[in-house]
C-alpha cells in the first residue's frame, strides 16, 4: 500500500488550504507595504534611523495587545478576530495611499500607521497561528509550517521585486493600493474557513476576566518548559539579530548603486532563497531537535550578515541574500513547531500570542540596526548583530536541558 507524503496529506484539508491560501495573499501584502515603506521613508528622510524607526513603531502595539488578542481568540473564537484585525491592517495601507497620492505624505503619518498595522497584526496573529494547530494533526505541524513559510516566502520574494518595478512605473501610491486589494481578497477566503468547535474547559474560561485569563496564560507559560527560554530567545534574536535589513535600502542607494530596481531583486532574492528553504521543510520536515536546527540556522544567518557588510559586489551580496534566506526558514519553522506543540487546546492561542509577542520584536530590530548604523557605522552595526545573535542562543540551550530537548 502506496504512503501519502505528509505534506500531501495536510494539503488535502479543505480548511487548511483555504487558510494558506488567504494567508498566502495577506503576507505578500505584509512584503509588499515593507518594502515600499523602507523605499518611502528613505526618499523623504534619507537617514538609516527613520526606516528602522517606522519599521520599529508597528512592534509596539503587538507588544502591548499580544496577550490580549490570544485571550479575545480562546476566549470568543479566531475567526471573526482575523477578519476584523485583517480589515484595520487593509485599511492603514489605505490611509497610506491616499497620503502619498495627495502629496500630504509626513514622516510621522508613516509613524500613525505603522502602529494602526500593528494594532491588526497583535490581534490577527495568535489565532491565526492557534489556528493551524486546531486543524492540522500535531505530527504533522512541522510539514503544515512549511507550507506556511512556502506561502509567506512567496510574499517574501515576489513582493520586493513587484514593489521596485512598480515604484519606478507607477509610484508608490500604486504600491498601497494594490496590497489593499489583495488584502480584501484574503479576507474573503477566511470566510470559508469553519470555527473550530471549543473545548469544555475553554467554553467554562469566559467566567474568568481578562486580566485572570491573561495570568493564567502567563502561569501556563511559565510552568511548561521550554516556553520561557523559547521566547525569550526569540525575542533576543529578533531585537538584536537583524540589523541587516535596516540596511539593505543604504547599501542598495549608496554603497552598490543599483538604485529602488536593485533594492527590489536584492529582496527577491533573498525571498527566492527563503522559498525554496520552506519548500524543503514543507517536503521532509525538520530534524525532531528543533533547538538544535535554530542554533545551526542562526549561525549561518549571523555569519552572513557580516560577509554583507563588508561585500562590495552586487553578484556577492545577491548570493549572500540567497542563503540567509534558505536558512531562515529552518529556523522559523522550528521555533514555530516548539510553541505550538508546547500548547494545550484551550491555551494555544495564549501560547501562540507569547510566540506573536517574541516574533514581533522584529521591528525594532530594525530600530536596533538603523540606530547603530547611524552612531557606529555599517560594518559596525552588523557584527554587533552578528554577536548578539547565536552566541546567546548557544548559552541558552547549554543552560537548558528543556529546551535541548524540543
């Protein structure tokens, strides 16, 4: 008897595929209004700083309404939440539009709705991601994130590469325009997708406040090893392992001069190397020591951000870009898995909100980047990344036998 391929099996749920697909939509999106908002703010401002401070601005509400919008999604159900935290993301890119077609555009407008995307993006996220974890059996989670990094890194390599070329024809009002389309479009697909029935235990939490649901999720986390080292980590690496996107519109302007067309392959590539990552892991999976992949991935991404620093050649920095971006996916899709196999039901959301939480600090690791560019320098900035990365990690999981082991 002939054995269904994992990935083929988790494809062949109509919930499932529904989902990606919308979420497929929304993340070129989420890549398209990055890159167009680096591209924006450096024209207007010219200065490292500001495209790492609108990046930046948009973790803060996560970081504030995280928790919240995990127990919003446990508490009363995940898809209604995506919906109407997927229709204030459309609608930040919008405002945006409109400012840039009206010539009225300021470098705080950007800084208003930045966090307006980011309000959306703390509620969407803990139920989408408890999302797949409802639908997908949890031997088979590893594959159905790599599907999921298939899709986002879609986004990720085409979305730079339409924004560059549409810039140049176009402008970059065209750009907001076209992601508010497509986020429309994805949020008509979730309306496919079935609420996932509830658990009794999480049908008897609304008796609890919000704060006490809050608490007990924060108690759920701190009892179940590796979930504190785990985020932690994440957030460490995201804080202070990033800096090399801050930069790439600088060294794309002014140190290889291949000006906003350039600027996009340069994403695309990085994209396209991130692509075919996700596509090993949707395939085969990852190794069952997801610790250990995060710390190899990471070195290797670490060691790369140097090497771009100091390259010189555009065909260089391309091949560069390329393997960082395969090894990304490896290790976001490990820390994903070890969240969500770390969650019980009628905590997942919780739990996913920790891991939206920690994966959110992101942006003011471009923050980080664009401020120690703009003291130190940009060699300087990347290997102050580069260290503050890996080499923490390591110590984690040396300290950790948890953590060792998920």
């Amino acid at each position: 008897m002939r054995v269904r391929p994992k990935f083929a099996e988790v494809l062949s749920n109509a919930q499932f595929r529904a989902l990606i697909v919308s979420q497929a939509i929304f993340d070129l999106g989420v890549f398209m209004r990055g890159t167009a908002n680096s591209w924006v703010i450096f024209e207007l401002t010219h200065s490292q700083l500001w495209v790492g401070l609108i990046a930046g601005v948009r973790a803060i509400p996560i970081l504030a309404l995280a928790l919240i919008g995990g127990v919003i999604s446990d508490r009363f159900g995940r898809i209604n939440l995506m919906i109407g935290a997927g229709a204030l993301i459309a609608a930040a890119s919008a405002v945006t539009a409109i400012l840039i077609s009206s010539e009225l555009l300021e470098p705080w407008h950007m800084i208003a709705v930045s966090v307006i995307g980011g309000i959306g993006g703390a509620l969407y996220g803990p139920a989408f991601f408890a999302l797949i974890a409802d639908i997908v059996r949890s031997d088979r989670l590893s594959n159905a994130n790599g599907i999921l990094s298939v899709a986002q890194t879609t986004g990720e390599m085409i979305g730079p590469l339409i924004v560059g070329f549409v810039i140049a024809a176009s402008g970059a009002d065209t750009v907001f325009w076209l992601v508010v389309a497509g986020n429309v479009f994805g949020l008509m697909l979730l309306l496919r997708v079935r609420e996932p029935e509830r658990t009794a235990q999480a049908a008897y939490e609304p008796a609890q406040s919000f704060l006490d649901q809050i608490k007990t999720g924060l108690r759920y986390a701190r009892n179940t090893p590796p979930l504190l080292w785990l985020t932690l980590l994440v957030v460490l690496q995201n804080l202070f392992g990033v800096a090399i996107f801050a930069l790439m519109p600088i060294y794309a302007n002014d140190v290889l001069k291949i000006g906003a067309g350039g600027f996009g392959i340069m994403g695309g590539v990085f994209g396209g190397g991130m692509l075919i990552g996700a596509i090993a892991v949707s395939l085969y999976g990852i190794h069952h020591r997801h610790a250990y992949m995060m710390i190899s991935m990471g070195a290797i991404w670490d060691s790369g951000q140097i090497a771009f620093g100091f390259s010189r050649s555009t065909p260089l920095t391309l091949t560069i870009l390329f393997v960082m971006g395969l090894v990304a996916m490896p290790w976001v899709t490990s820390v994903l898995t070890m969240f969500q196999k770390s969650a019980a039901d009628h905590m997942r959301a919780r739990v996913m909100s920790l891991y939206v939480l920690a994966i959110n600090t992101f942006p003011l690791g471009w923050l980080f980047g664009g401020a120690v560019a703009e003291w130190l320098g940009n060699e300087e900035a990347l290997i102050i990344s580069a260290m503050l990365g890996t080499p923490v990690a390591f110590i984690a999981v040396l300290l950790s036998k948890e953590l060792r082991q998920a």
